[in-house]
C-alpha cells in the first residue's frame, strides 16, 4: 500500500515538472530575447511551439529574430505562421507589411496596408509610418490618378 502511494506521488510530480516546463520555454526565450542573445532565445522559442503548435507569441519571436538577422524568407514564414493562428494580430500584419514594402511588394503591402487599417489595436500609432513607406513604393502611373 505505502509503495503504490510513494509511486502515484513520483508519477504526480514527474507530470507537474514535465508541465512546467513546457510552460517555461516561452519565458525562457523571452529572458534572452530580451538579453539580445538571439540564438539561445530562438531554442526556447522552438522548444515552446513543439509542445504548443499553436504559440503565436513563439512564432511572433522567431519572426522579430529573423528580422533582427535580416533573413527576410524566415520572417516572413513565421509572421504568416501568426497570422494563420491569429489573423487579428496588428503587430504580426504591421511587421509583415513592413517587409513586402521592403521587397518592393507593392500589391501585397496595399492589401496589407488595408486589413492593418481594420484590426490595428495597439499599433495604430504606426498607421502614418506605414503610409509615408508605402507612399514611397507607390508606382508613379498610381501616384498621378490619386
């Protein structure tokens, strides 16, 4: 009886450890993100969406690294990880719409640029450097019919 007890108590705490530390991937990776150390953020950021395919905070990391890296093909394939989990998310579509203007998409920033305008939140302060970017791109036969 006492030996099933000490067994039930070992297998209740391996789970509650094993929890734990899913739960603490995501913050782990925000300590180093925070700290600027990129790549050992990067791990936990990667740790966290093995155990929750569905973390777009993680994704949203790993695109703010890349971005940091300047590997625009991997930033792009985790904001679109966001959006796909979260197509609300304002700073994953502010962020996205800052790249295509960098690789001179001016159809996708356009489209962009319009569904930012309906669900920004906390980056609608952006709205008017989003514009004055996009302006730039503008193509000059779509500058002279506004």
């Amino acid at each position: 009886m006492i030996y099933s007890i000490k067994i039930i108590i070992i297998c209740f705490f391996l789970i509650i450890n094993v929890s734990l530390a899913k739960n603490d991937y995501f913050t782990q990776g925000k300590i180093f993100y925070d700290k600027k150390e990129f790549e050992k953020s990067k791990i936990f950021f990667e740790r966290d969406i093995v155990f929750n395919p569905k973390s777009e905070n993680s994704y949203l990391y790993l695109a703010k690294i890349f971005k940091e890296k300047e590997n625009d093909n991997e930033e792009e394939i985790n904001l679109n990880n966001v959006l796909l989990i979260n197509p609300n998310n304002d700073e994953a579509v502010y962020m996205l719409t800052l790249l295509k203007i960098k690789k001179s998409d001016y159809k996708g920033a356009k489209e962009l640029i319009e569904r930012f305008n309906l669900i920004c939140k906390s980056f609608c302060s952006k709205r008017s450097e989003i514009e004055e970017k996009f302006n730039k791109l503008i193509p000059n036969n779509e500058k002279n019919n506004n």
